[in-house]
C-alpha cells in the first residue's frame, strides 16, 4: 500500500519512469495561461491527440481572449472539430473569452475560486491552470489521479472531487502541482484502466491493487 512512508519513493520513481513519454497535450502550453485554460476546455472527454491537432489548428487562428472572441463561432467550429461536443464548446470557449474581456480586462484570473467563477470551468480545469500557467499550489484530479491513488489504498473515495480533497489533506504540498502530470502520463502507459501492467510497473510491490480484478 502507498502511504505518506513511501509517497516521496514511489513519485521519486514515477516521475523518472515517464520522462521516456511525450508531455500531455496541456503541458505544452504551460507558459500561457490563456492557451492552457482553452486547451484544457477542449481535451474533456477528447483523447490526447485529437486535443493536440485541433488546439494547433486553433492557436493558429487566435492566441488571445481578444483574438478567439473575434472569430466566428463556425470558424472555431471548424478549427477544434472532432472534439467532443465541438459545437458546445466553440460557443462556450467564445463566451468565455468575452467574460474575460469584460470582467478581467483579457486576463485570465490566477486564483481558484476566481476559474471557478467561469461558466463552464470545474474544479479539474482550474487546478490544471493554476499549477501550470501560475505554477501555484493545487491539485488537479483527473480519472487517472483519483483512479490510481484508489487503487493504491493512498485514499480512500468515491469521486474526483472527493479524491482532492483527501489529496489536500494528506498529501505533501511538494507533491502538489507535479502529481497530475505523473499520474497522467504513468495511467496512459503503464496502470491503464482496464488490465493494467503490473508486470511492467516499478513500484507495483507498493501497490494495494485496490479493485483490480484482471492484470498482465
């Protein structure tokens, strides 16, 4: 089982192991707050291909709240398709720019609670901008991190939200803003969802294997 006796160990680890992978497609934009909330929006429920292709065809026809709100709603459409819910998102990411314009004067805010304020902004999203863009202190749970640390016995939930706030509780606050893109990146690779690879996996001797019924 993973607890806080081995925590620093088993992300040492980790964190070596998924240097050899690409960066999650977010990651890229990290420099760029306004570019990483929008690639965010977009990669829900979309692969990380799809995300990656259509946020470079975006990008190359807007990079601002200024320039995005100035396109038409087809043409962003047309940009970001096949995301999921391409058309929903196109007007929501158009809107968003907009309140960004009025209300922050272009910027994107930089505290959590403000994000949270944004329509169609959730608690995934907002950690994710303020531990990338901000470099500030946060957690963003994904499936991958609420999964996973389930299945190590590190907390014990029932949801995402439920599992960063167990994470706030007990997890080291040097852990904090990395533990997304470890997990993330180790849950693509190596502990999949459905038959992980336990036999390639360099700290499965820590693993409680929580729910796991099938592995290789």
């Amino acid at each position: 089982m993973v607890t806080n006796r081995n925590i620093d160990q088993t992300l040492r680890v980790l964190k070596k192991l998924v240097r050899q992978w690409d960066e999650p497609v977010v990651g890229r934009y990290k420099r760029d707050p306004f570019l990483t909330l929008i690639s965010c929006l977009l990669s829900l429920r979309t692969t990380d291909a799809t995300t990656s292709a259509a946020s470079e065809r975006l990008f190359k026809l807007a990079r601002t709240p200024r320039e995005l709100f100035a396109l038409p709603v087809e043409t962003i459409e047309r940009a970001i398709y096949p995301v999921s819910f391409y058309r929903n998102k196109a007007r929501g990411i158009r809107a968003l720019s907009q309140t960004l314009l009025d209300r922050y004067g272009g910027r994107v805010p930089d505290s959590l609670d403000e994000l949270l304020t944004l329509k169609g902004v959730g608690r995934k999203t907002a950690n994710l901008v303020v531990t990338l863009a901000f470099r500030k202190p946060g957690i963003c749970v994904d499936t991958h991190v609420h999964r996973i640390t389930n299945l190590w016995g590190y907390v014990r939930t029932r949801t995402p939200d439920e599992t960063e706030m167990a994470l706030r509780r007990i997890l080291p606050k040097r852990h904090w803003i990395e533990i997304n893109d470890i997990l993330v990146a180790y849950g693509q690779h190596v502990c999949r969802p459905t038959s992980p690879w336990c036999s390639r996996c360099p700290v499965e001797r820590a693993c409680a294997k929580v729910g796991v019924t099938r592995s290789r």
